[in-house]
C-alpha cells in the first residue's frame, strides 16, 4: 500500500464514521469557521515541490526535464526529507534523482542531487523492446522470469536512452535479480544492478480479514525463549505479523509456518522453525528500534517490511530487493538467522527504500554493505539480550565459514582485505571489503577509539576520540542517509551525517565534533559545501523563482518573481545577477538587490535578433555567506504558429478509470514549449489523478503526477508542458487516469496552446 492508498483508506473510515452520526444543527448566529493549520508535512512537502520547480541549487534541469517527488520521509531537527526522480520528457531518469530537505515552517534547508551530464537524447529507440529482453535474458545461467522491457534514460557523464530489464534466476548457482540496462540504439549493456545482496562469503565456502494479534512463544537458539507478534485467524496460528505489513517466515518457497497452537521452535540450531523464531524476533525487534531510536515507520519508512525464509542450503544470507533469506553455516550446524544478520539483511531494504534507492558501483556497494553492519548493530544494542550481548563484530553468533565474525565494526582489517581507512581504491573494492571505512567511522562515532569494555579502535590519523554512544550515532547515520541519492560515496556521506548532527543536536558542539572527527579518523577528507564549525551556524538564505518557466516571441519580454528567503540566522543583503540568456536578451532585476526575505521582479528582454529555442537561466544570489541559484527556462519562438485547440466533450473521471481525449490541430510549423494547456472538470480528489499529453508523433509528456492529500476538486487547472522539437499539427491526446478508488468526476473540456 502506498502513502496515498494509507492516507485515503482512513479517510473513508473516518467518512464511514461521520455518516453513522445524526449532528444537531447549529443556528447560523452561532456558526463559527474554523480554520485548520497545514500539517508541518504538508508545509515542508510544498515547500520543497516548490524548490524542485524552481531547480534551485542542485535541483539544476534541463528544458525537457522534471523533478516528481516519489516520498517524504520525516527525520530528527523538525526535517522532512523529500524524495525526487528526475524525468526526461516523460521517462524515467535512473540516476537522476534529488533531494530536498525542508522543515515545517516552509523553510527548504538543503538540497542534493545524483551526478549527471546534461541530457539530450532521442527518446525512440532503434532496438526492440524483443530484442532487449533477450539480451538481458543472457546475462543469467538460469532464467526464473523477465519484466517487461521499460524505455528510461540512464543517466551519467554520458547519459543514453535504454531499456529497463529486471532478469531474476540465478548466476553462477548463487540468486540474481538483475536489473539490466540495454542500449536503445545499440543493443549494447550499458550497465547491470543486481538487487541481491549476499552476505560475504569466501569463495572456497560459498494479513487476512478476521486475523487477531497474539503474543505468540519462541524458542529460538541465538536469544532463548521469546516472544513473537503472530495471527490467530479461526484457532490456526500462523508466523505472520498482523501488525507489521508483509513480515512474516516460511520455509523457503512455501508460506508461513502455521499449526494449532502458538508455541514455535525447538531451540535446535537445525530446526527451521526455530530459525523463523529468531528470524520473526530479529525484524521485530528492528522494527521497534528504528521507531523508538530513529523515528522511522517501518522497514520501508512507509509502515512496511518484506516477508523472511529460511532453508537455504547454502552458507549465505541475502536480500533480493523484495525479501529475505536465510541460509545455515557451512558446518551445517546453525541457522544464519542471530539478531545482526537478520537486521543487516533487513538493512539492505532500509537502504534500497531510502531516497536515492540502492545505486551501483563498489563504493556504493560497499555503503549499502555497511549500513546492514551499521543496523545489525542498533539492533543488536537495543535488544540488549542475555544470550545475545550486543557488539559490533558482524555474524560472530552464526560462525558462518568457522571463521569467526565475517567482519570486525572497530577494526575491519582483522580479517584480510578489509581496510580501515578510505583511499582512492575504496571504488575498486570488492562491496564487502568496501564496508571497512564507514563501519570504522560508526564504531569511532559511537565508541571512540578507547571505550571502556569494548574493543580499541585505532584512528588513521593517529587521533584520539571519545564516542557519543550508539543512539546519537544512529540518529546521526540515520538522518544522514535520508539525503542519500543514487550517486551515494564516502564524501557525500560526511557531508550529510555533519548537517545531520547540526540539525538534530543545535545546542552542542560534541557531536557535530564528533562526527567529523571520526571522519577525519578514517581519511575521509572535506566535502564541497559541507558546515565547517557547529557554532556559530551563521546566516543562509535561499532563491526562487515563480513561474520557474515561460515563452515569448522574438523582441518581446518576460517577467519573472525573484524570491528570497531567510534559511538561518539573520536577514543578509543579497546581489542577484542572471546567467545563460539567450542572443540578444537582456536580463534586469527591480531591485538588483535586496534583503533575504523580500523578492525583486527580473524582466528578459528578447531582441528581434534573438533565435527560437529554449534556454535555461540561472538566478544567482550572492551574499556574505555564499550564493544560491534558481533556474528558469525561456523559450523564444516567432508566434506565428501559436493558436489554441479545445475539446469540450464530457467524460466520466471514475474509479481507475483512464480517459483518453483527443484534439486534432491545424497548426504549422513546431509547438512553441512549453505547450499550455487547461484542464476543467469535477473530480472528488483531483490528487488521484495522472495527467500525460500525447504528441502526434507518439511521445508522451508528463501534465500532472498524482499529488498528495488532502483532496480538492478538479475545477479548472492550468499547466506548462515542456516539449522538443513537437510538430504542432496532428493529433494531440490527452491522457487522465484515476490512480485510487472512492473518486467521482468528469472531465469537461481541455485546450492546449501550441
């Protein structure tokens, strides 16, 4: 279920309620309009719709390119973490993704954005969609099933139009959900990710309607005897968690063990029902952790998770990009199911429903790898158990090869090839051993290089630390992955986690300290960009511009809003300047500056020399503390194309229904873009719908993504839709369809303005 699927389900049942009540009526003398105050989620959620518009900072796009926000995330320091893809005239950048950090007040407190060339690409592929699929199929020995081959643009130095093509099986006898990037010129692999994550192995060992919740008795043979959250549905008990979507444990390829009573396990370490008892109690207990420690809903910060098996005859672990399962040691002995593993397998969900998603390459990688080291240790400390004490060695209960921990948090080069410090090779190195210098930095963090009853931890550059303990450094790692994106490395990481301290802990200076100490301590040397003291914060402002785009003829103007605002501190003079016009323009401010706060009015004036085409200009304010930018795109065409098409036939806008409306245009030449074009209509929640334009030659542009609640009717909306190279004459088709249930409306008339 999705946000909005939530979100509207409590919406009818609290409808459902009202209608069972008879309201006594209110005299109209004593009728009194109350006004509710926005929801501090709802306030920073637009404020950050509207720095993406506007492609302030790092949020820079191109003509034909969009931001649409995919997830809002609340995190410590009163932020919201705002998760965006980019799309590239319709289609779905992968490795184009943003995010945006704003806070209840309206206040946008920090961008970031994936790495990626300015893209132009020709979005009709040259191989088929057929042939994508078979060359995908050949990257696995063993084919389970292929999707349907999706057209997005890879992003990158380079970025390329490709097919999507997700191959699950198996390579190499180990489990592969390989998501591969085929060439839509060429045919060729541009690049494969593989959403399994297996533990490390050294090559030589390679809810239904009518459930109740009930505390169900666990055996287990890492913690002893437990308590697990379980369904009794009609005196059948099943290792279903009623109350954890999707969390569950089966035998691998079958469904949750059941029976009929709810004692589980024997405490055998060969006993698969004993391995789903730690493994139920080890999600579980992550689950309680990442609420009452970190603040987040769930595995996938959506009230979710992903259901768990055990049985797996081989010594390994893994997550597959939808679940979990577990193997046993190569002793054949135990079950890989102790607390750590299960919460790193679990991790890697974490981290994959993180903005940003699970990217590629090793350091990437190895990121992934540690932040499942990194959760398995939370989870471990908060259990707190007996049988179980908590530490930072990885997988030390299972033995998994008779080798000990897979890997040591405090100091990673105990086990040969994993290095403590970062270096320039860390991009090169297997993911496993990649985990090394991040693991490194959470122990420092939390731990210090000396702690009492625990491990040394010796610093690369001969320092000494005093850790903050495992619940801040959890904070601080937890907020900091919020800005992660698919470009995710060591820098960007020290970047983060430094504003996470600054914003989670603005009293104190130790754990902002702390953590870049500890940064400091394993090589990671400055970001671009990131706070370099804890106090004085200083002051900060931000830029934007309304509209963020717009179209003239030749020797005509347009007119822009400049507006400002005080992000920190104190009001600052801010200079604004204007970047990337087109021949012939000119770009002026009323007034050329002005106090963070108040906005100014920039007017681009265009020659009768200045040629059709769009152009992306770049705001800039300048202040004491720094610049920020914004970005607005011009198109200049001649206008003498420019005519306007309407459609007013009715259609009914229903339950999942999809409307496809057509208007047949006469005009010559190309469509100046952005396109207008107007909708008018009645829908109960008009955020339920998705709205694309269809050109004639096929392509298909974005209007309207689906929107978040609360609900407004449809009325009549105007939008701006970027195009390239479109020939206006032809047949234009606009596209509606209703993403939820419980919706009624009609889609009246629409016009577009070519």
């Amino acid at each position: 279920m999705t946000v909005q699927q939530g979100l509207r389900t409590g919406l009818a049942a609290v409808a459902g309620l009202a209608l069972s009540f008879t309201l006594p009526v209110t005299p109209a003398s004593a009728t009194t309009a109350t006004i509710q105050p926005a929801s501090a989620d709802s306030v920073a959620a637009s404020a950050a719709d509207r720095a993406a518009a506007a492609g302030v900072d790092h949020l820079r796009k191109g003509a034909d390119e969009g931001f649409q926000r995919v997830g809002l995330t609340p995190g410590g320091g009163g932020l919201f973490y705002a998760a965006y893809e980019r799309t590239y005239r319709g289609l779905p950048v992968v490795g184009g993704d943003a995010v945006v950090v704003a806070d209840g007040a309206g206040r946008v407190r920090g961008t970031s954005a994936a790495e990626t060339a300015a893209i132009s690409v020709d979005t009709k592929a040259k191989v088929s969609a057929a042939k994508a699929a078979e060359v995908a199929r050949g990257q696995l020995s063993k084919v389970d099933s292929v999707t349907a081959p999706k057209l997005v643009v890879l992003a990158g130095n380079s970025p390329k139009l490709a097919y999507e093509v997700v191959v699950a099986g198996t390579k190499a006898a180990a489990p592969s959900n390989l998501h591969v990037f085929v060439d839509g010129a060429t045919g060729a692999i541009l690049q494969t990710r593989d959403d399994v994550k297996q533990s490390n192995i050294p090559a030589a060992a390679q809810t239904t309607s009518g459930d109740v919740s009930v505390l169900g008795a666990g055996n287990s043979y890492y913690v002893g005897n437990v308590t697990i959250d379980t369904t009794n549905s009609g005196g059948t008990y099943t290792m279903r968690d009623p109350q954890r979507t999707n969390i569950s444990c089966a035998r691998q390829n079958g469904s949750p063990y059941s029976g009929p009573d709810d004692n589980w396990g024997n405490g055998s370490g060969t006993d698969l029902e004993t391995a789903c008892v730690d493994a139920l109690f080890g999600v579980q207990t992550e689950w309680k952790m990442l609420s009452e420690w970190l603040g987040r809903n769930g595995i996938n910060g959506n009230g979710g998770g992903f259901p768990a098996y055990v049985g797996l005859n081989q010594a390994n672990a893994y997550w597959n990009g939808s679940s979990t399962t577990y193997g046993r040691s190569s002793d054949s002995q135990r079950q890989a199911t102790p607390i750590d593993v299960v919460a790193h397998e679990y991790g890697h969900a974490i981290f994959q429903t993180t903005p940003g998603g699970a990217g590629s390459g090793n350091e990437n990688g190895g990121l992934n790898e540690s932040t499942g080291d990194i959760f398995g240790a939370l989870t471990e400390h908060y259990a707190n158990n007996a049988k179980d004490r908590p530490d930072y060695d990885v997988g030390e209960g299972v033995n998994l090869v008779g080798q000990g921990p897979i890997r040591y948090m405090n100091q990673p080069s105990r086990i040969s090839g994993n290095p403590n410090c970062y270096s320039s090779s860390i991009p090169n190195t297997e993911v496993h051993a990649a985990a090394g210098p991040q693991n490194h930095w959470f122990y420092l963090l939390a731990e210090g290089t000396a702690p009492v009853g625990k491990p040394a931890s010796p610093t690369c550059n001969n320092t000494s630390i005093t850790g903050i303990g495992i619940q801040k450094a959890g904070k601080i790692f937890y907020n900091g992955l919020l800005k992660k994106t698919s470009s995710w490395n060591h820098k960007a990481a020290r970047k983060a986690t430094l504003e996470a301290a600054l914003a989670l802990y603005p009293g104190s200076c130790t754990e902002f300290n702390t953590t870049k100490a500890a940064w400091e301590g394993i090589s990671v040397t400055a970001a671009t960009g990131e706070p370099t003291s804890c106090t004085p914060q200083g002051n900060d402002f931000s830029v934007g511009v309304t509209p963020a785009s717009g179209s003239v003829k030749a020797g005509e103007s347009a007119t822009v809003t400049v507006n400002t605002a005080t992000v920190n501190g104190a009001a600052q003079s801010v200079a604004l300047s204007a970047s990337g016009l087109p021949a012939g323009a000119t770009a002026t401010f009323n007034p050329a500056s002005v106090q963070s706060g108040a906005s100014s009015t920039l007017t681009i004036a265009t020659s009768a020399s200045t040629p059709d085409g769009t152009s992306t200009i770049t705001v800039t304010g300048t202040a004491a503390s720094g610049t920020h930018t914004a970005q607005y795109t011009l198109t200049v065409g001649t206008g003498g194309n420019v005519r306007t098409f309407s459609n007013d036939t009715d259609y009914p806008l229903n339950d999942y229904a999809t409307v496809n409306s057509t208007i047949s245009s006469t005009a010559t030449g190309n469509a100046v873009s952005p396109v207008k074009v107007t909708v008018t209509g009645t829908h109960t929640c008009s955020e339920d719908l998705r709205i694309s334009l269809k050109a004639p030659d096929g392509s298909t542009y974005s209007v309207k993504a689906t929107g978040s609640l609360p609900c407004t009717d449809l009325g009549t909306r105007n939008y701006s839709v970027p195009v390239t190279n479109e020939v206006a004459a032809g047949t234009w088709t606009l596209v509606v369809y209703d993403a939820y249930a419980q919706d009624t409306g009609t889609l009246s008339s629409w016009s577009i303005t070519l």
